[in-house]
C-alpha cells in the first residue's frame, strides 16, 4: 500500500507559530547551530567539501566518525544553507561555508576552533559568573582566559589566529582614516591582536617597532615579522621592559584595553604616560558601544564577561574611554570611527 495513502497532506513548510514566538525560539537554538560549525571546523570537512560534493558514508569513514551522526549533522547544517544537499547521500559547500575552509583568505576554521570549545564551555557559566563575579572561563578551567592561555600555549595560537578573523577591511580603512606619517617608531604593547600594527607597518615603510610581548609570544611574534618581511624593521622585548623601553617611541598601541576592569585599565594607561616621553601619542583601537553598533558587538561584551568576570573585561562607550584617560593623566584628542563600532582614540602625553 503507498505512503500516500496515509499522508493525505503535505507538511507545512514552517511550524504555525506566531511569528514573535518563533523568533524568540529560533533564537534558544544558537548553541547547536555553534556547535553543528565547531564539528565541521574540528573535522575540516569544508577543506575536504572544496574538493567538490562527497558521501557522507565515505567522509565518516576517512575521518572515523559515525556516519549515521554525521549525516544529521550535515543535513542540519543544509537546511541552515551552509551546506549543500546533492542527493540523499552527498553534501557540498554553499558559498556561505566557504571561510569554514582552513585555506580560505578569510577562513574563520581558527575562530571556531575556540568558540566551539573553551569559549563555548565558559559562556555556559554566564549565571555563575553574575552570582559570583568569577569568570566562567574559571569556572571551567581553573584560571581566567589570559591564565589559560600562557598555560597553553597552542590553544593560544589557535585563539589568536582566530581573532585575526575578518579584521582585513577594518585594518584598511585604519590606515586610510589616520595619518601615521609623523611617527617613526611606534610600539605594540602585547596582545593577540597585532593586525593592526603589521597594516599600519606595511603601509608605511620607513617606519620602525618595538614588539612588547609576554615571554611566551616573543618566538611566535619573531617567527610572524620574519615571514612577513617586517622583521629587520623591528625590535622584540619582554613587556616588564616597558619602563626602560618607551621613552624611545613616537607613539603607542595599547594591548586591548577591553580585557581590563576600570582600574587595572587606568593604572596600565597611567603607566604607559609615565614611561612615554612629553607629547608622544598613545592610539586605542577599540569597540565603542554607541546606539548604531550591532548586537553581535554587544555579544562580544558578553564574551568578556564570561572570559574575565564581572571586575574585569568590558566594552565602553567614547565617554567612559575619556573619562579612562583624563584619569591617568592623558589628553584625549581626535576620535577616528572605521565603522559602526570600532574608532581610533588620539590621546597626548
């Protein structure tokens, strides 16, 4: 007897839901739409996909998986249009998967290496966190994010690749929005992030840097100038050098300054003035919260909370960044937006 028999209808396309409803409830299924992209980037599928459409029977076997597992996963991934459905056996990358490819110019594998892991584990910790003030990544880990990360020293290199992520066009509209030609030694005080730095130091040859790192980044940092052609242009020395260091620069990039409660964040500006010689400029690359950023900035600022605690790591507006800056004794200047939340803030020594 035919199926059709029984079905007398066709399913509905959507689940009858009032449309508020199902927003809000489409919304509760992030985690496993994270966690669908953190299988793939863990297993490199999308490298694999790039070689054109394959069975999902033959790629759970070269990657010993479950194949039955994997199809579901695939198969939510399509009905999401990040991958492609060929048949009942074959999958294929959509444009929208492409970046999920590790030697993708803009890949974001790196990116969801950490999110779909450590990051993911600590923002489960966001009630924690609120009750005690304690991060979530502590929670799970032991130790706060930067602890974690000194301790692991390839979990670092695959968070610090990872938020290079999509920074391309920002870093060229940095160095079309601000003139850098009147500083000819600028120094990158630490942090993941040297995007920046390297854009503004490719653009302009004759300029020169110091590279104030953590012990541990120096040989990676070194490693980095060296395969960019920057290296003789450039100087590394451990960041508890800082005092002896600075009064040789122009100018200054903080490490994110993000990452630090009000306190430590004003005692590390304070620092930075001392050391620095009269008029030299310290440069914040920062997202400012303002009433046209996205919530995914915001979202971001939840990600520091779950990182750092409720003491430490957050966004800013403009506002709070001045009042930061006057306290350590620093004169805020020119405001530079690149986009609708990130901004370059010119203060003076």
């Amino acid at each position: 007897m035919s199926i059709s028999y029984y079905i007398r209808e066709e399913f509905p396309e959507t689940v009858l839901a009032p449309p508020l409803e199902r927003s809000l409830f489409e919304l509760t299924l992030g985690n496993s739409v994270v966690q669908a992209l953190y299988v793939v980037a863990e297993l490199d599928i999308a490298t694999r996909l790039a070689r054109g459409p394959e069975d999902y029977r033959v790629l759970a076997e070269t990657l010993e998986v479950d194949a039955e597992g994997l199809y579901r996963v695939l198969r939510f991934l399509a009905r999401l249009d990040i991958l492609a459905r060929i048949d009942s056996h074959c999958f294929a990358l959509t444009p929208l998967a492409e970046p999920l490819r590790d030697d993708h110019p803009r890949s974001l594998r790196q990116y969801l290496l950490f999110r779909g892991a450590e990051a993911y584990a600590a923002t489960g910790e966001l009630l924690h966190c609120l009750k005690t003030g304690e991060s979530g990544f502590r929670k799970c880990y032991g130790v706060d994010r930067p602890e974690y990360l000194r301790s692991n020293p390839l979990r670092a290199q695959v968070f610090s690749v990872g938020m290079r992520a999509g920074t391309d066009d920002l870093d060229k509209k940095l160095v079309e929005a601000y003139d850098f030609s009147p500083i000819r030694v600028l120094a990158h005080l630490g942090g993941v992030d040297r995007t920046h730095v390297l854009t503004i130091l490719q653009a302009y040859p004759a300029m020169h840097c110091l590279f104030l790192e953590q012990p541990h980044a120096i040989e990676y940092t070194r490693q980095h100038l060296a395969g960019l052609g920057l290296l003789d242009r450039c100087q590394l020395a451990p960041d508890n050098e800082l005092e002896n260091r600075l009064a040789g620069v122009d100018a200054c990039l903080p490490a994110a300054m993000h990452r630090h409660g009000d306190t430590a964040a004003a005692a590390m500006l304070q620092r930075y003035r001392n050391a620095m010689p009269p008029g030299g400029k310290l440069l914040l690359i920062e997202k400012f919260v303002n009433d046209k950023m996205p919530w995914t900035v915001l979202e971001n600022d939840l990600t520091m909370l779950v990182s750092h605690g409720t003491q430490a790591g957050k966004l800013r507006t403009l506002e709070e960044y001045f009042a930061l800056l006057e306290q350590a004794g620093l004169r805020p200047g020119r405001f530079v937006p690149l986009d609708a939340a990130f901004g370059l803030l010119e203060a003076t020594c």
